[in-house]
C-alpha cells in the first residue's frame, strides 16, 4: 500500500522507442513518442545487506555503464521504513577505496552519521544500525567519502531514505502506484553510455553540471499517469545542477512536503528551485488533461553565474507524463497537514555567523570563515537543546546549497526577507544561499551528541573542503561529574547555600531520560529553565550564576530548583544574598 510503484521495482528496463500511446478518444490523433519507461530502484529489506562494488549496468538501451552502486543497483537501492523502528543495514566494502555511507537528513548516533573519519577500508564491513526517530518524509543516502564524494555519488552511489508514518495516512493523500518517488541527476551526452568522472579546474569552480538528465537513472524518461491526482517526491541527487521545476504548460501544483517532511500546509505553487540535497514534494493533478496529451517536469531557465560549456539554468525537459489512465488515485490536497512548531527568535541562545567565499588561485576555492575541511579539526562546539541562530553569509559570486547533519533546521529569512518561498518553509536541511545572499536559519540539536558536518551540498565544493566539523556537546551548564550508575533519581542541596554569585547544583540520573531542571522565584515564576535534556545515567552538576534566561542578574531572595524526570520531581531551596 505504501509506495508501491517502488516494491514493483520496474528496474533497469529497456527501451521504448516509437511507443504508440492508447487513446480511447478516436478523435485526437494519435502521437508516436519516444523514450524510455521511468524505472524505480528495488526496495531494499531492512536488516539485508548493503554491498558497494564495481558494476554494470544498462542506463542506455543496450549499452553497459560502469557504476559504483549498491547490490549492483543504479539508483542504489531505496530504503522504505517506517517511523519508530530500527533500521540495519549490513555494509560491505568492495570497493579498493575506503567509503562510508551517510544517512543524509536523518538524525543518527555519530558513529552511524557516514563521517569520512569513519569509513569503511576497502574490503570491510560496518553494520549501520539506527533508530528511526524523523518525521516521515523523503531522504536520501550516499557516500560521504574523504575528497571521493562527488565522484561516488556521479558513479552512482546514492539511494532513497523514504520514512513511513501513520501520523500522514489520515490525511487522503495519494499512495501506492499514486506516491512516485523521482530522483533527478545528470551525466554527460558526450560521455554517453559512461558517466565519466575528471573534473576540469571550471568543474570545480561551478560543480560538474552535465546535460542529459536521468530520473531514477532513466535517460528521456516517461510516465504514464491516470486523470488523476499524484504525489511526487523530488529528490536532487545531482552533484550540482539546480532545478527550476516547473510543469511545461505552467499549470499550478501544490508543494506539500520540504527536507523533512511535510509542510503544515499545502501551497500552491507553479515552480520551486531544487538545488543539491534538496527534496521537496508536490500533488500534481492530472484530471483536466485529455487521454492522449502529454507535460513535462521540467527545468526552466534562470540567470546564474558561471560560463562555459554547462552551465547552471538551462532549460531542460525531465520527464514526460504522458496521460493515458482514467484510474483514481482517490487522493485530495488536504485541507490541513500537521501542525509544525515554529522556533522564536526570543528563544535563540546563540548567533554563528558563517561567511561563504572564493578563494581563486588558493589550494582550496571555497572556503567557510576562511578554512577548509580538516578531518580532526573541531570547528565549534553546540550544546545540546539549545537554539541557535546560523547567519551565513554568501560573499562569492556562486550558488551554494548548505547542508547540515544531524538535525533538520528552520530557515528564518532570505536577505532579511521573512516571507518564505514555499520549499523553504518547513523542516529543511538543505538550504540554497544565492550569490551574495544572507540567510539565517534557527536550528536546535536535541538528539545525539558528537562530531557532524555543515558543508556545501555542490558535492566538487564539498570534495574541495567547503566543509567544517562541529561537535554537539553536553547541554550548557549540565556536565558529567560521574558515569557511575546511581540508584535512584536525586537532587542534592545545592552548594554553597546561602551563595553569592554562584552555586553547585547536583543530581543523579539514574536510567536514560530527558531530565529537565528549572529554577523559580520565592512567587512561583520561572526564572531559569534547561528544558527536557536527554541524559545518559550518571551524576551531574549545574553551575548556577543566578541569572535569568535572558542572561540578566537575579536580586536577592529564595529561589526553588525542580528536578524534572518522567514521574520523578524533587525540589531544593536556595538562598540568594547579594
Ligand atoms: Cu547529503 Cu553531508 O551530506
Ligand atoms: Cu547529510
Ligand atoms: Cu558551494
């Protein structure tokens, strides 16, 4: 029921060509069209194995391409999971090169996240095992190697993370045969049945934009639908080229989901931009067109920087639908979706300011703050459950799609522009920054800790060390005193007691949980709050310096601390004497 065009696996079919579309209108005449059948990568069986090689396969009618992909699959096998439950996947490296698979808007453990530091050496193996813990929605997968991403990816190596959720299936929207999944990629006509992978110095200046594109790895796709309404999960896997999507007609479409799922409501929409990374979702309604006729997905043209033989913005037709069905999908554009809570600006603890440049003639093009990715280096330090606030800056005269992990973001304005376009709205890890654009997004780590990237998603930027470390650290103020394993939930008297300015507070937590410590005046106000904080068991101490949330000093007086846990709450007196 769910995806089910995916599980029927029309894989790697051959060629249509001179196909003659029914018609059951004996008045329109008839079309002879060309193409290939749109095809869909296997549904891979969670807890099966994941086995990176050398293959190949038929991309062209009759013609072998060299690939890098998973299970000998070009697109790499799609991953469909449901919400809740554990996802394993047993890798296997057959590659003569370290690789290393990233989860890519998924939140995952670090050791499960695909850093480069963690890859795989040629012949190994790695079990990536994960709780599924995202929204449902559309996301992706690919090799994170070390200065080898984009080419793995251009070979190949890169797949559908579909989480399922029951939370949308209340919703009417369409399924099965009528929930298309579309990944958008490009390769090069003149390298026609190969995707050949030698980036030139201008490649790596604007990304390796190509001119034929491939969706779900077919060339000259098409699509046969019913009169009927479809939901389209677009995905750009491409190394570099940005989409304008649009329907050829113009006709208007609705925009339902963003990175990280759905959006809180439906928009209507007749183009979005899709850069690198980027997933959006769309209900396109076929009914008012005639059997027999035909649209394009396409790309329409717009102004962007570079210049030489492929360029960014060039008109492209992606897909074909030619409609020649009367079924019913029995979908609706819902009137509402789910909720999303938006971040308050009021809330934000932190500002990071990250400036994008070219650096032409250095060793490395694009840079973040001046630097370039280095493997061991520490960028920054997050704390955990605490919201921040990520200006970047774009200083260069290029088109840079940055990318997040670990956790989707909000993205809060363009140019100061609070009126979002509508695949910006919602949850994002994606984000396109425009030549000379500042955006600002507000974004909360409140899953795992440990090292993650923020990078440019054009993968020959990414690959040039357009890439910065960040570890998400224990939240602000709460540190590990010891990991022994306590008994029972405590807070101890704080220490000293009278205090001035300062005081320790300590607890013992006793089993995995989100603890959350709060301070109140002698009248019941809240005056401090570290608000639901996932702690491993251990004992803990907070330093309090008697300030409130916004940072401003507290007078003298009472002051109660509540200890937060499930079912267990403790509270403790302190005295202020200023
Ligand atoms: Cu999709 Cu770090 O990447
Ligand atoms: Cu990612
Ligand atoms: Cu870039």
């Amino acid at each position: 029921m769910i995806l089910k065009a995916l599980q029927t696996g029309v894989f790697i079919s051959m060629a249509k060509p001179g196909m003659i579309i029914a018609n059951e209108n004996k008045s329109v005449m008839l079309k002879e069209l060309t193409g290939n059948q749109l095809r869909f990568p296997p549904v891979f069986p969670n807890g099966g194995i994941m086995t990176l090689a050398n293959s190949a396969v038929n991309v062209w009618s009759g013609q072998n391409t060299t690939v890098i992909a998973i299970n000998g699959s070009y697109p790499c096998p799609s991953v469909v999971i449901q919400k809740g439950t554990q996802f394993t996947a047993n890798f296997i490296n057959q590659l003569t090169e370290p690789a290393t698979i990233h989860w890519h808007g998924v939140s995952t453990p670090e050791l499960m996240d695909g850093h480069p530091k963690d890859s795989i050496p040629p012949g190994g193996n790695y079990t990536y095992t994960f709780p599924v813990i995202n929204r449902g929605g559309t996301y992706f997968y690919h090799s994170h190697a070390d200065m080898a991403t984009a080419k793995h990816v251009f070979k190949g190596f890169a797949g559908f993370f579909i989480v399922t959720d029951p939370a949308e299936s209340g919703l009417g929207l369409p399924t099965g045969n009528f929930d298309i999944p579309l990944c958008i990629q490009d390769r090069r006509v003149a390298d026609i049945p190969q995707f050949n992978y030698n980036p030139a110095m201008n490649d790596v200046m604007n990304g390796f934009l190509c001119d034929a594109p491939l969706i779900n790895g077919t060339p000259d796709a098409y699509f046969e639908v019913s009169k009927t309404l479809y939901r389209f999960r677009l995905l750009n896997g491409s190394n570099a080229r940005i989409y304008k999507i649009a329907l050829s007609d113009g006709r208007p479409f609705h925009i339902i989901a963003t990175d990280g799922g759905l959006k809180d409501q439906a928009v209507q929409a007749t183009s979005f931009f899709l850069s690198p990374g980027e997933r959006t979702e769309i209900l396109v309604d076929f009914s008012s067109y005639n059997l027999g006729e035909n649209v394009y997905l396409k790309s329409l043209q717009f102004a962007a920087p570079g210049s030489g033989t492929y360029v960014q913005g060039t008109d492209m037709n992606l897909l074909r639908f030619d409609i020649t069905g009367s079924l019913s999908s029995g979908g609706i554009i819902p009137a509402v979706l789910p909720p999303i809570n938006y971040y308050s600006i009021s809330d934000i603890k932190t500002t990071r300011n990250f400036v994008l440049t070219m650096n032409m003639g250095g060793m490395n093009m694009h840079l973040i703050n001046g630097l370039t990715f280095e493997m061991n280096r520490i960028d920054w330090e997050t704390p955990l459950n605490s919201l921040e606030e990520w200006k970047i800056v774009n200083a260069s005269n290029m088109l840079h799609p940055m990318h997040s992990h670990s956790k989707q973001f909000q993205v809060y304005s363009r140019n100061g522009n609070t009126n979002l376009a509508p695949e910006d709205k919602g949850w994002k890890d994606t984000v396109l920054i425009n030549p000379f654009e500042t955006v600002r997004l507000l974004v909360k780590f409140d899953d795992y800790k440990g090292t993650y990237l923020f990078h440019c998603h054009n993968l020959e930027h990414e690959d040039d060390g357009m890439m910065l470390n960040f570890n998400i650290t224990d939240p602000i103020g709460i540190n590990e005193i010891s990991n022994t394993i306590p008994e029972d939930f405590k807070l101890f008297q704080n220490y000293p007691n009278p205090f001035n300015p300062s005081t320790k507070i300590k607890f013992a937590v006793p089993k995995a949980d989100f603890v959350s410590l709060k301070i109140y005046d002698n009248s019941g106000k809240e005056i401090y709050s570290l608000a639901g904080q996932k702690l491993n068991p251990g004992t803990y101490s907070f330093d309090w310096n008697s300030a409130d949330n916004s940072g401003n000093n507290v007078s003298s007086g009472v002051y109660f601390c509540k200890l937060i846990s499930g079912n267990y709450m403790e509270t403790i007196k302190m005295l202020l004497v200023r």
